[in-house]
C-alpha cells in the first residue's frame, strides 16, 4: 500500500514534469501478458485509449494483501491474496462515483466509490498462493474478510462479491 | 395489606416475570431471524441455480454456434464451458448447497451434470482440432443434458422455496407466540393495574374510615368529663384531653412530654409511683394497671393534693406499650361523703342525747314526785277529814296519772334507745287478765260501764312472755277504752288461734281483743291510732289526761314481743283492739309467784337507810316504821358505811346517786369491810333502771334493787324474802339475776356454736372442779390468797356466760378471801355451793 502510494506520487511527478497542465490521463505502458481487467470510466491513468487495462503481473505489481477466511461459496477457509480494491481505485484516481464490476458472464453489480474507497475488499488473484482458474471463480474475485466482521456478511456484500471480474466501470 | 393479597400480588409478579422471560426468550429468537434475514447466509441460491441453467444454455449456445459457424469461437465455448464449470462447482462445494445435497432429486442430476463436465474437460482443454472434431458429439451430449440440468435448478428451486417457507413459517409462530405472550402479559398487567386500583381504592376508603373514627375518637376524649392521660411506658404524657386540663390544671401543650410523675402524683407517692413503672417495664408486672377502679390522692398544678378515682389500662400503639389512664375527680364526692357521715353521727348523738335527756328527765321527775306521792300514801293514814281526805285522794290521783306519763315517756326513750328489756318467764294468762280486770274495775265502775274477760274456746292458762310488757299493752288498751266508753261494757277476749306461728312449733299465736261499746274512732283516725302522741280530740283528750302515748307505747311493746297489734272501729257503737303474739304454752310453775306477803307475823327488822334526799328518807322510813320495822338513817354513802360498820342491819336501802359517796361505792366498802353488815342484804334504791346499772349494782355486791318511787308493795316484799331468811346477801334464785341472758346472748353470737359449746363447757369444769376444790379446803390451815387467785380466775368466765350471781359470789369469796377473813369465806363458799347447780343447769339448757 505504501509502495503504491509512492509510486503513484512518482507518477504524478512524472506527469506533472511531462505534461504541464494538461487534464487529461496520463499514459502508461500497455499490459505484456493477457489482460485479466479492464477499467474504464474517467480515469487519471489509462494505458489503451480512454481504458486501463491489466495483466496478472502489473496487478500483483501494484502489491499484494491477503487475508484469510470462509466464504459461503466455498468450502473450508482459504487464504486470498489480490490488491485492495481501494489502492486500485485511488491509482486510478477514483474517488467518487459508482462503480459497476461485469463479470465474464456479464453478471453486473454497482460498488459506491465511497463504499468500496472504506472497505476492506479485496481484488483477489490468488487463493491459497495459486492463481484462481477461470473455471474456480478465476481469474479475479473480489472477496471481503466476511469471517473478520458481521458487516461483511450482508446481503449487499454478498451480491458485491463478484467472481470472475474482467471489467470495471466507473459512473459519474 | 392482608396476608392473602401479598400472596396473590406475589404471583402475579412471579408470573409476569415469566412472561417477560418468555417474551426476551422470544424477542431474541425474532432478533436471530432478523439478523439471519439481514446477514443472508443464504446469498440469492435461487438465482444461483436459475444461473446455472442459464449458463448451460450460455454453454449449449456456445457450442452451437461454433459447430454450424465455419470458423468456430472456441474461445467462447471454452469461456461458457468455465463459467458453468465454476457455477457447478459452486453449487457442489458452497455450504448453502449442503442440505439440498441430501436431496437425491438433486443430488442424482448433480452427480450427472459433474460426471459430464468432467469428461468433458479433456475435450475442451484438448487441442483446438480435437474439439473442433467434437463439437457435434458435445452437442449431442448437452442436448442429453438439457433436462437434468431443468430437474438440477428446478428441484433445487422448490427445495429452497420449501425452505424459505419454512423459515418464514417459524417467524410466524415465533411472531405469534410472541404475540399470544404479550398479550398473556398485557392481560396480567391490566388485571394487575385493576387490582392494585381496587386494593388502593379499598385502602384510601380504610384511611378515611380510620381518620373519620380518629375523629370521633378525639371528639368523645374531648368530650369526656373523665380526665383521660395517654402515657408511654416511660411515664411520659402523650395525651391529655381537655378534661384532665381542668382537673389539673395544666394545658395540654404544657403537659405533653413530661413525666407523669411529677404532674400529678403527689410528692408522698412518688416513690411508689416511679418504682410501680419500673417495675412494670422489667416484669410486666402490674399492680394498678388493669386493676379496675382505684382510689388515690393526685396533685393539681397549684401543689393541691385531692382525690382520684383512676383506672388504668395498657395498650399497644403500633409497636410501643402505653398506659391509658382514665381518672375523675372525687374530691367532691368524697367531702359530701364526710359531710353525711358527719351529719349521721351528729344525728345519732342527737338521738342518744334526747334519749339521755329524757332518761335524766324522768328520773329528776320521778324522783320529787315519788316524794309527793309517798307522803300522799302516808298522809292517808293520819287523822283526815273527810274533805281533807277527798283532797289527798285526788292528789294521789293525779300524782300517779302523772307519773304514769313520766314512765311513758320514759318506756318510749328506752325503746328508741334499743334498751327495752324483754324478759320471758311462765305467765298466767288467766290470772294476769283477772288481775287487769280487778285493777280496771274501779275506773270504769266510776263510769258507769262493766269490764269483764273470758276465753274463747281452748284457754292456754300459762304461756311464756314478758309478764310486764304484756300487762302494760293491755293497761294501755284497756284504759283507752275506759277512757271512751260511759255506760258501756268491756269485753276482753283471749282465743288461741289455730295456725301455729311456724310449723312444727308449739308456739301458737295467741290474740286479745278489747271491745268497747265506746265512741268508736272514725275512719280516718283508725290509721292514726298507734302513732306518737295521737289524741282524738285535743279537748277531751286534756279532760281524760291522754298524753297520746299510751296505744304507741303498746304497738311498741307488741313489736317487741314479736307481735302485731290493730284496731277496728264503728263509730258510735264501739271499738275493737287486738293483739296477736306469739306465744310459747308453759307449764304453771310449781309456787306461786310473788304472791301478796302477809303482813301479819313479819319479823321486826333493823333497817338502815341510806339516801340524801330527805324528802324519799322520810317517805322509806315512815313506810318502814309503819310496817314495824326499826329504821336508821344515813344522808350519804360515807356514814352509811359507818352505821354499817357499827351495827348489823338486817336490811340496807342504798340509794345510788349520793354525794359524798354514791351507793355502789359504799356497799363496795360495806361488802369489802369487817363489820357486822358486811353480809347483809343490801338493796339498791334507783329510778334508773337501765340493765347495764343493774349489772353494775349487782357487781357492787347488791342484792336486789328497788324502783323509784318506793312502792309499799315492793318494800314489803323485799322484807318477807329477808324474813324467810332468801335475803342474805343471795340474789333471788328465781329472779332473772341468775343468768344475764342478754350476755350470754352477746358470747354467743360472737362465737361458732362449737366453740361456745366448747368454752360453755370448759367453765362448768373449772367451777365443778373449784366447787369441790372449795369444799374439801381447810381454810384455816389454807392459805387464802390462792383462793382469791382461783375465784378471781373463775369469775372472769362466769362473766363472759353471764353467770352473774355466781360470778358475784366468787367476787365476794375473793374480797373475803383478800381481806383474810376465814369465817365469811366460808360463808361465801357455801352460798356458792348452793348457786353453782342451779347456774350450772341454767347454762346447760340454753
């Protein structure tokens, strides 16, 4: 989280020194391997057009948490390890808005930016050390420590905890 | 609160304690559906399951298009074929799919549905050629699958329906219960209110009872006119209501608080008082308290001690004792008291004084007139003139007429004074009303009218009653018929009446009329007859010299006797009196009685006369000289012991009242002395004739007294007993003197008859023994003094039995024996022997 931070302050110098000010999204380097997220909406950083696109190692790049817990869809507890939603968001420079995470089958839920910038969500791509499959709820999913706290075991949370994400939009 | 009503709101409390136990129970119960609810460990599984189906057919679609396209989208195949992949795996591993797992119509196309994706995993992760080239067999396969997929959903769909029922169905009953409870509580809770109204409103109305009766409770303390203290065990003053303020004279607000003791005790009952409290509060002990009614002295505020009449009661007010006194001011009371008991005795003395009165009256009355009348009888027999004659009659007359008032008045005196004596003796009635006709003839000859008796039926000759009393009722009656009738006759009629007085009794009532053919007596007067100082009329009473006494005196009489007396009357023909006693038949006694002495043959006799009024010494003297007798005189009792002491007499008259020295003195000292007399008769002369003198006479010695005034009669009598030789210095045997029935009367109403028996007869031992002790006694070699000692001892009982000639002869046995003269002692001695049985058999018979 710190290094995130850092880095994004460096970005932000670098961008400030390269373009002078210019408004508009700073460009970054496309993704070597598949890309695993696309984000789009009005971003601070973008790397293919007006979208953010990720592969597995420029998340993990991004730093890694992990926490472990039960999930009501999985059996025994597991350790998930993934980038804190709300580094994401702020890397992005988002910080209001709603949030609509798509999955590979099009299941679509709406994040509040607000909600998502206090939660403890995590952009997960690892469950017990091992990339998730795509046909094990893979490639990304975002989970919430719903053993560490009641508040992470609602309905609402439950509904948000969407599994094979590839896509986020940000809504004004 | 009553015992029954704690219970009862005991249980209800108990109960809604349940209740709300219940109800927490329930409410948490609700609370977990709630959070169950809200937490959703559910998650949508129904819309899992439809996704399911939906990615099948996602899948199937896939699959389709790339085996009829030219250049399949394996890549969209591959993608359907992991997001069904992940959906199964979901389903088969997720815990919210455990309990549907149980369920074969799940668990079978489950199984199936994993059977073919895994098979089919090889295919779709083979080579892009090989799965092109299985595309149609895939295809074939899915569409085989189609329906377990249909059942996979739609099983699990109802499975959760059916679940979400029952969940929702045991909200509603926990809802329901929950409500049924509340309401269960709500009801207590109301009935709880209700009844806690209805025991507030019965407890608001049991206050106003309480206070109203408080009220009325004061209202009666102030009102009372008893001095009411409320005071704590301590003695302190905790009520005073308004009249213990007037009695004491403290205000309420003063008093309150104080002790009690020093209030109203008075400083010499303090001690007690104070130590009565303590006493109470370390024992409960109580002296006073609760006792009732008590009298004591209380102490006003000014220091004035006065009377109480107090009662005193303790009570319990709430949890400390008090004492409640109630007390009234008797001071009043009790000086009205005094003053009547005052007033009695004041009344009494009065009456004792005008009996005294009239006693000393009639004897300073008696006394001259026995004078006049005494030398009247001597004046008779000197040389009269027949007018002289006539004159010295009429005075006689009127003489006795008025001495007859002055015995009347003096009979009524008596009679009040409770000294009528009543002695009953055999008596013939025969010769009694013989005599009173005989007596009365002359009166009523003079006025021209006949008297004469007769029984009727049974005559009962000899009775027993006080011959006396009974002739004086019937004097009376008689001259009071006399007196009213002229020309007349006078009937007197004895009958015995057939009923006996009581049963099984030989006394029989005994009734004596006197008819008249008289005036008679109206009506209206007949009430009047018997009263005191009742005269017909004024006038003819004054002619016929009534003094109004005389029927009185006789319903007197007749009282005593133990009779009634009454009157009946027609005026103008004639009265009738009669007397009903109760009599007692009595044998005649074998010698006459007192009958008339003859004068013819009497011993000349040496008497000594011993009186201070000339006048009486004259009138005894002549009497005596007429008879024959030889008569010395003494003006007092002192020379009368000389005369005595220098000659013997065969007679000694003794007045009594004497200066100088008085008759009992000097026939004391006569009886005490050596002289010739010494033993010889000595007579009281008195006009008092009260027992108790007698008494004193006799002790003095005497042998018999005498009336005043001196009747030749009497006098002649007394001379015929010392001639038959009964006169010396013996009392006469058959005289009432042998035994004062009055005293032994007074020993034994004041003894158990036991023990009279028992003392009557120890004295008859002792006299027995003293008698043959006395007769076997050689008194010259004997020493007197025991004698006297003896005799003095005996005598003192012969005293309490009334023996009273014998207790006079010991008394005389021991002056002689005192004074060492054998010779009269022996005297005495034998006197006394011949006294004893005849007292003795007196006594044994009562």
């Amino acid at each position: 989280m710190f290094l995130s931070l850092f880095r994004s302050l460096l970005v932000a110098c670098v961008l400030m020194g390269g373009s002078i000010g210019l408004l508009q999204a700073a460009e970054t380097a496309a993704p070597d391997g598949p890309v695993i997220l696309t984000v789009s909406g009005p971003l601070a950083r973008t790397n293919a057009g007006a979208e953010m696109q990720y592969d597995l190692d420029m998340l993990r790049a991004m730093g890694s948490s992990s926490f472990e817990t039960s999930t009501i869809w999985t059996e025994g507890t597991h350790v998930f390890t993934g980038v804190p939603l709300r580094d994401l968001l702020m890397d992005l420079g988002i910080e209001s808005g709603m949030l609509q995470a798509t999955a590979i089958n099009d299941y679509t839920v709406e994040i509040p930016v607000s909600d998502a910038l206090v939660s403890a969500a995590l952009v997960a791509y690892e469950m017990d050390g091992k990339p998730m499959a795509r046909r094990d709820k893979g490639p990304l999913w975002i989970v919430y420590p719903y053993d560490a706290d009641a508040r992470w075991r609602s309905e609402v949370i439950y509904t948000r905890s969407i599994w094979q994400l590839d896509r986020l939009q940000v809504l004004e | 609160m009553s015992r029954g009503q704690l219970v009862m709101i005991a249980g209800i409390a108990l109960l809604a304690a349940v209740i709300i136990f219940q109800i927490t129970a329930l409410s948490i119960q609700v609370v977990g559906h709630l959070n169950r609810l809200q937490s959703a460990g559910s998650d949508n599984t129904q819309w899992t399951l439809s996704q399911a189906e939906v990615e099948f057919l996602e899948f199937a679609h896939a699959v389709d298009l790339s085996s009829e396209a030219a250049e399949p989208d394996l890549d969209s195949v591959r993608r359907e074929f992991d997001i069904f992949y992940s959906r199964i795996r979901t389903i088969s591993s997720s815990p919210l799919y455990a309990g549907l797992q149980a369920l074969s119509a799940f668990q079978e196309p489950l199984s199936e549905t994993q059977a073919f994706l895994n098979a089919s995993v090889e295919r779709i992760d083979g080579s892009d050629t090989d799965l092109i080239a299985g595309l149609g067999a895939l295809q074939t396969e899915i569409w085989g699958l189609r329906p377990t997929i249909r059942t996979l959903a739609s099983s699990g769909l109802s499975y959760f329906a059916r679940q979400s029922d029952e969940g929702r169905r045991a909200i509603a009953s926990t809802l329901f219960w929950l409500a049924a409870i509340s309401l269960l509580l709500f009801a207590a809770l109301a009935w709880l209110a209700v009844y806690l109204g209805v025991i507030n409103r019965r407890l608001s109305r049991r206050g106003a009872d309480l206070s109203q009766a408080n009220q009325r409770m004061n209202t009666i303390l102030s009102t009372s006119l008893d001095g009411v203290i409320v005071s704590d065990a301590e003695g302190r003053v905790v009520e005073f209501n308004e009249a213990a303020e007037t009695i004491f004279g403290y205000t309420a607000e003063d008093a309150k608080g104080r002790r009690i003791g020093e209030l109203i005790v008075p400083p010499a009952l303090r001690e007690a008082h104070n130590a009565g409290i303590e006493r109470m509060k370390a024992s409960g002990e109580r002296r006073v308290v609760g006792r009732g009614r008590v009298t004591l002295d209380a102490m006003r505020a000014g220091g004035e001690i006065f009377p109480v009449e107090m009662a005193l009661q303790r009570a319990q007010d709430h949890d400390t004792e008090i004492v409640i006194g109630f007390l009234r001011d008797i001071s009043q009371r009790v000086a009205s008291e005094e003053e009547l008991v005052l007033a009695r005795d004041r009344a009494v003395a009065g009456e004792k004084a005008k009996a005294d009165f009239l006693a000393v009256m009639s004897h300073e009355i008696r006394t001259p007139l026995n004078g006049v009348l005494g030398n009247l009888t001597l004046m008779e027999q000197t040389k009269l003139s027949r007018r002289q004659f006539e004159y010295v009659r009429n005075m006689k007359i009127s003489g006795r007429i008025l001495m007859g008032h002055v015995d009347a008045v003096l009979d009524i005196a008596k009679y009040e004074a409770g000294k009528l004596q009543i002695n009953a003796e055999p008596v013939g009635l025969s010769q009694l009303l013989q005599d009173i006709v005989d007596a009365q003839s002359g009166a009523a000859e003079a006025q021209g009218t006949v008297i004469e008796w007769n029984w009727l039926g049974q005559p009962m000759d000899w009775a027993k009653t006080d011959a006396a009393r009974l002739q004086q009722i019937l004097l009376n009656l008689v001259g009071n018929a006399i007196k009213f009738t002229e020309q007349g006759r006078i009937t007197i009629e004895a009958e015995v009446l057939r009923a006996p007085v009581q049963e099984d009794d030989a006394k029989r009532w005994v009734e004596i009329r006197v008819i008249d053919t008289g005036v008679g007596i109206p009506p209206e007067d007949l009430q009047l007859v018997f009263d005191d100082f009742e005269t017909r009329d004024v006038s003819f009473g004054r002619a016929t010299g009534g003094t109004g006494l005389g029927l009185s005196i006789a319903r007197r009489m007749t009282e005593a006797l133990g009779g009634e007396i009454g009157a009946e009357s027609e005026p103008g023909s004639g009265s009738l009196f009669w007397v009903r006693l109760p009599l007692d038949p009595a044998d005649p006694p074998r010698k006459d009685v007192r009958s008339a002495p003859d004068r013819e043959g009497l011993r000349q006799l040496n008497v000594l006369v011993v009186e201070d009024n000339e006048i009486n010494l004259e009138l005894a003297r002549n009497m005596l000289e007429l008879d024959g007798h030889a008569v010395t005189s003494a003006m007092n009792g002192q020379s009368g012991i000389e005369k005595a002491g220098q000659t013997r007499f065969d007679l000694i008259l003794m007045d009594i009242s004497m200066p100088v020295m008085d008759g009992v003195e000097a026939t004391r000292a006569i009886r005490a002395g050596n002289g010739p007399s010494a033993d010889a008769p000595i007579v009281a002369l008195s006009a008092n004739v009260l027992p108790q003198d007698i008494d004193r006479f006799r002790a003095a010695g005497m042998n018999d007294f005498l009336g005043k005034p001196l009747g030749l009669d009497d006098l002649r009598r007394i001379l015929s007993d010392i001639r038959d030789g009964k006169g010396q210095y013996v009392p006469p045997s058959e005289g009432a003197g042998l035994i004062d029935s009055q005293k032994l009367r007074e020993t034994r109403d004041s003894l158990t008859s036991a023990a009279f028996d028992r003392l009557l007869s120890r004295f008859v031992t002792e006299s027995d023994e003293l008698l043959s002790w006395l007769n076997g006694l050689d008194l010259s070699s004997h020493p007197l003094p025991d004698v006297a000692e003896r005799c003095h001892k005996v005598a003192g009982s012969a005293a309490v039995f009334g023996a009273r000639d014998f207790r006079a002869g010991l008394v005389e046995l021991e002056n002689h024996a005192n004074a060492g003269d054998t010779a009269k002692s022996e005297l005495s001695i034998k006197r006394l022997s011949s006294l004893w049985p005849e007292t003795r058999d007196k006594l044994t018979t009562v």
